[in-house]
C-alpha cells in the first residue's frame, strides 16, 4: 500500500507539471500544523514530505501522506526545532496575553477609582 501511495502521489504530480501546474514541498502536517521529520513506522524515510499544487491541495491521497515513504503524517515525529521554537512562541504569546489581561485589569481599577 506505501509503494502504491508513493507511485499515486508521484503520478498525479507528474500529470499536474505537465498540464502547466506549479508543484509546490512542504514539511507541515496539513492537520496539526507542525513541522514534520523522520518516520517511526518505516525507518526507511529522509523525512516527511509533500508535493503538491493547488489544484491537488484538497485530495488526501497526496495531502496525507509522505511522497518520500508512503506513510501517513502520524507516522512522522514532529521536528524537535520546530516544537522548540513553537513552544517558546506560546509562552511569549501567553506571557503577552497575561501583560494585556493586567493592563485591563489596572486601567479598569482607575477607571473606578476615578
């Protein structure tokens, strides 16, 4: 089945660039959003890859799984620099949110005050 899905993905591609159609990679899970790598499943993968164009970006037999191996995208474990720099990116998010919350807080208190 994984050489049956690398064998579709690489033909519907092929059909896309020859009718004229930009063929585009990405690393991203198109459902978690998060940076893709190496394959726990097959072990045989560079890393987790999709090629797509537009016209395609809605069939999931090229947007779920790996153009490299033919497994699907749980199967790839998401990038460590990723999940780093994700991770730093929600604390900052949550450090700012709480900062606005506070500022809410103290201009709502001297509004009563007033």
């Amino acid at each position: 089945l994984r050489a049956w899905r690398m064998r579709n993905a690489a033909r519907i591609v092929a059909e896309a660039e020859a009718a004229g159609e930009f063929v585009q990679e990405t690393n991203i899970d198109p459902i978690r959003g998060a940076e893709l790598s190496s394959c726990g499943a097959c072990g045989n993968c560079p890393g987790f890859v999709i090629r797509y164009c537009t016209s395609l970006a809605h069939i999931s037999d090229v947007m779920m799984w790996c153009a490299a191996c033919g497994c699907g995208c749980e199967a790839h474990s998401v990038d460590a620099a990723w999940d780093e720099a994700e991770r730093a990116r929600q604390q900052q998010e949550e450090y700012f949110t709480q900062q606005r919350q506070d500022a809410r807080r103290r201009e709502a208190a001297r509004a009563r005050d007033q």
